[in-house]
C-alpha cells in the first residue's frame, strides 16, 4: 500500500501536517492534488494501524501513489 506524506496546492509542496491543519481551519478541503499524477487527493489523520497520509479521490490504477483496490 502506498503511503503518500507530500502533495502540491497551488503548484507548491506541502506535507501532510500542513495539509490537515488547513483543512481544520478552513473548514473545507483545498484543492489538493498528487505529486505523480496531479489527481485530486485528500489528508487523512492517523489512526488505528494507518499512518497520516494523503489518498486519491478516485483511485489511479496509473498512479504508483494510489491505494491498491482491496
């Protein structure tokens, strides 16, 4: 499984830290998008067994970032 810590927004890095305290302070999810493929992704927080990370809205069977299908 991939485990994707850095996105871009606006065309400029950001790490998955960042990412999720924008998202709490803005109240909505920024248009943030994937490194490799530039498809939309959003933040997840740790939990349970998962690190915090990033995951595509739709899954990119292109992408190597991407969640395999489970």
């Amino acid at each position: 499984m991939a485990t994707m810590t850095s996105c871009t927004l606006n065309g400029k890095p950001i790490d998955i830290d960042a990412a999720i305290d924008m998202k709490d302070s803005a109240g909505t999810t920024p248009d943030f998008r994937c490194n490799e493929c530039s498809k939309p992704v959003r933040p997840h927080r740790s939990g349970g067994h998962a690190s915090a990370h990033f995951e595509h809205l739709e899954r990119n069977p292109n992408c190597s970032q991407s969640h395999v299908a489970r």
